[in-house]
C-alpha cells in the first residue's frame, strides 16, 4: 500500500454507491488512475445483472402460479435461459459481438 492510501479507506464508503462520473470506459488502470474503481465498478455491474435476474426468475414463477399454468414448466424453461449472452444490442439498434463493445453497452 502506498504512503498516499494510509489515511484514505476508499472502499468503506463507495462500496454500496458508485457514482455516475466513474464509467468503465474511464477507469483506465494507470499510475495516476485508482485501480479501485475499476473493480468496484465491476462489482456493481455484476450484482445488478444477478438482481435482476433474479427479479425476473420470481416474476415469471408468480406468473405462472397466477394463471395457474406448469410451475414445472415454468422452471424448465427458466433453467433453459441460463445460457452466456452471446450478444447485445446497442442504442442504434446495431448488435455487437466484441466483449468490449458489450461493456460499453452496460
């Protein structure tokens, strides 16, 4: 750790909240950028992707107990979904393959 950290705790009050300001494209990891924020930025994209995941897996299951269809069903088709996304639009409508390209989108 270096002299310039000793007295700064960054990760005690940014771990929750990550500011708007602190992009992926701008976390560039360097001699004078924070390697911090690129993982708590990560971190960020990462347990919104679960939550809403998982947001959708309970809405679909609600949905089927409602109208009262296949909960087996439902869950076989759920477990069918869980494939990597390969692909991701982008805001002009053009679908984008590169890695890279798919994180900008997030």
């Amino acid at each position: 750790m270096s002299h310039a950290f000793r007295n700064q705790q960054p990760f005690r009050d940014c771990m929750l909240m990550v500011p708007s300001s602190w992009r992926k494209e701008s976390c560039q990891i360097g001699p004078q950028r924070h390697t911090y924020r690129k993982v708590i930025v990560s971190k960020s994209h990462r347990t919104a992707g679960k939550e809403s995941l998982q947001v959708y897996r309970r809405t679909t299951l609600l949905e089927a107990a409602e109208t009262k269809s296949s909960i087996k069903r439902c869950k076989k088709n759920l477990n069918e979904q869980k494939n990597v996304m390969a692909a991701l639009k982008d805001e002009e409508g053009e679908t984008q393959f590169s890695r890279r390209a798919m994180e900008n989108i997030v």
